[in-house]
C-alpha cells in the first residue's frame, strides 16, 4: 500500500485551507481510500456539497470537516470552488463519508 502526499494545508485567496491524503492497495489496484481537511478560514459560513449525492453540510468560520473517501482506482475525487459553495463530487461506485471536527 503507498501513501501518496496530495499537498495542501496553506489558506487559498478564497480562504478555504484543504490537506490531502490517498491510499492506493497495490496489491489490490481496484480500490482507492483518502482523507482530506476542509477548514473555513472565512468570516462566513461555507456550505460543503457532496455531489452526486446532494447532501449539504455547513462550515462555521474557522470550524472543519474531514472527509474520507474510497472507491474505485481509475478515477478520483474532483473539488470546485465557488465563491459561496465548495462542492465535491464522487465518482461511480465511490462513498464519501464527512466527520466533523
């Protein structure tokens, strides 16, 4: 199994703050597990989208929320950001799961 440093942890001009991590099973190529921090360093609630699914989580100023993901290695999580909405969006056969700080 590797672990692969996906960057992250420095405030973008947008003020959201995002670390990743992946884990790739070698041995198992099929399957594809990671966590990432979402920390809202602006003095404005951020609304969090998980797409494809529509579910909907809100991020104080200066809260997180961890999300963790697994699913299929030939594809991988996406990130858009918005002015007022980050949205994430899984892919086929993947599961997102959000834990809060």
């Amino acid at each position: 199994m590797s672990r692969q440093s996906l960057g992250g942890g420095e405030s973008g001009p947008n003020g959201i703050c995002m670390e990743f991590a992946a884990m790739i099973d070698e041995e198992k190529t099929s399957q594809k597990t990671g966590v990432f921090l979402v920390k809202n360093s602006t003095p404005q609630n951020l609304l969090l989208v998980l797409e494809f699914w529509g579910d909907e989580h809100v991020i104080a100023p200066g809260g997180s929320l961890r999300i963790r993901y697994k699913g299929p290695a030939e594809s991988d999580v996406e990130i858009e950001a918005k002015a007022d909405r980050l949205i994430i969006y899984g892919w086929t056969g993947s599961l997102l799961e959000v834990q809060g700080d």
